[in-house]
C-alpha cells in the first residue's frame, strides 16, 4: 500500500479530565509503532477538553476522542461541551465540502456522548457495571466494516463502563446515516436489550463503545493493584477475576483487538481516504 501523502497530523481529544488512565499510554504508543511500521513523518498533539477546555483545530487530518470518566449525561450545557460539539459541526461540514477527508475516531465516553448528541437512543446507567473482557459480536454491517477485517467474530474487547446505549432510533439513525456495527456479548439469561457497541457514524466517523487502544500490559497493571483485585473479587467473584487474567495472557483475545483495529482505523484514514459507499451525513 502507498499512502497518499507522507506527513499525518492527529488529534488526541483526551477526555479524561486528568484521572490517571492507561488509555493515553496505548494511544500514544500505537501511533508511534504505526508510523514507524510505515516509515510517516506523524505527529500527534494532545487537548485535554473537560477541565482546560482544549480543542483542536481544522489542520488535522485524522481526530481520535478518548474515553473518560463519568456520566455522558451530566456535561450536557457545559462550555467544554459546546466546543467539543461546534468542532464535530465543523468536521463534519469539511468532509461535505473537502476533498481531503478527515477520519474520526470515539471511543467509550465520546461515542456515548455522541449517541447523545444526535439522539441515536437511550443513553443510561447500567443496571450494574461492566468490567472485564468480554466478546462482542458483528452485526451484518459490521461483518463488511472494513476496520473490523482482521477481527473474527466474535472478537473480545476491554469493557469499562457504568454507561450504555440502547433502545436505537431506527429512523434517527437511517436519517443521520448511522450505521450499528458490534453488539454486546449474548446473554440469554438476561432479560435486557443488548447495548451498542460500535456504530459507524458517517463514512469518516467510526465509534465504538469499548476500548479498542486497551492492551494486556496496561489491563494486567491494573488487575493487580490490590484496591482494584479486591474490588473485582468483591463484585464479581475470584472465578471473574482469575479468568480475566487469564484472557489477557490470551493472543486472540484483546491483544488482537488492540494489535488490529486502530491500525485498521487509520489504513483506512491514510491509504484509502474514505469506506463505502454510504453518502456523508
């Protein structure tokens, strides 16, 4: 593959209001594997949105918003929201326009907030949190979503989240464009709908509920800290807790995800410059 230009600006939209996260570490660190796998001159510039109300500009090519902490309800009439949501407008409005697309990634909080933003459904509390490495599964569109190539079906994910979206407005949807890509693992005991978790927004923005950048490295770190593994015991079971070490160790499971879905996201950005045939939202 050539890429069509050699020089790549991205956009880290970091949405966790400063609480230590390894989200931004694996970002971070599979950007940098990526451009040097594909000898780009890529730079990547960080704004931290919720607290210094940072935002980008348009110079960018390519935009990856974080997940965060908190409720995706809450900020809603905040000014660090209203910037958030006047730069999205403005993306958008480019990629009508411009010839030279610019891709957007959201994950977990940003996808959530933006599900609200465009009333796709119902964005809630989980009626308790998920936590843990889970499978999801492709819908028929996702089976043909390019980013998800590399990834079987079921593929497994990191889970984080005390937040879902459910209860989809089909014709907001068919209206925005939108598209339901993953979701959540079957669990046939449950009497409750399962939640989204991934949603191709227009040709040039993909969100997913999950955490995508997440590695075992970083998950494992965190399973062990002693508040954390008490934590998990204490909600889930020691069953839970040693088998989600056990997924980690586990090549096919999250380091697959990790190793193929960004870098998926951004072949697609650099060597393709647009999907399918879907007409911009």
């Amino acid at each position: 593959m050539i890429p069509t230009k050699q020089h790549w600006k991205i956009a880290i939209l970091d949405m966790y209001e400063q609480v230590p996260n390894e989200g931004m570490r694996c970002i971070r660190e599979i950007l940098t594997s990526y451009a040097e796998k594909h000898a780009l001159d890529m730079v990547f510039h960080e704004y931290e949105v919720r607290i210094a109300q940072q935002v980008p500009d348009l110079s960018y090519d390519i935009y990856i918003s974080t997940g965060g902490p908190g409720s995706p309800l809450d900020s809603e009439g905040s000014e660090w929201e209203a910037r958030y949501f006047r730069l999205m407008e403005e993306i958008r409005q480019w990629n009508k326009t411009k010839d030279d697309k610019k891709q957007l990634l959201l994950i977990c909080h940003s996808f959530q907030l933006m599900c609200r933003y465009l009333k796709l459904g119902n964005v809630c509390r989980r009626r308790s949190p998920a936590f843990g490495v889970f499978p999801v599964h492709k819908t028929s569109a996702g089976e043909e979503e390019l980013v998800f190539n590399e990834l079987p079906d079921p593929y497994f994910i990191v889970d984080s989240r005390n937040w879902q979206v459910i209860e989809l407005d089909q014709e907001k949807m068919a209206t925005t464009g939108a598209t339901v890509l993953a979701l959540e693992k079957e669990r046939p005991h449950v009497p409750l709908e399962r939640a989204t978790m991934a949603i191709r927004f227009s040709d040039y923005c993909i969100g997913t509920q999950f955490h995508p950048e997440a590695d075992a490295t970083g998950m494992r770190m965190y399973l062990l800290q002693q508040e954390k593994k008490n934590q998990v015991i204490t909600n889930y079971g020691a069953e839970k807790y040693y088998s989600m070490l056990e997924h980690l160790s586990d090549p096919d499971k999250i380091m697959l995800t990790h190793d193929e879905f960004i870098p998926a996201f951004l072949d697609n950005a650099i060597f393709k410059q647009s999907v399918s045939g879907k007409i911009e939202a």
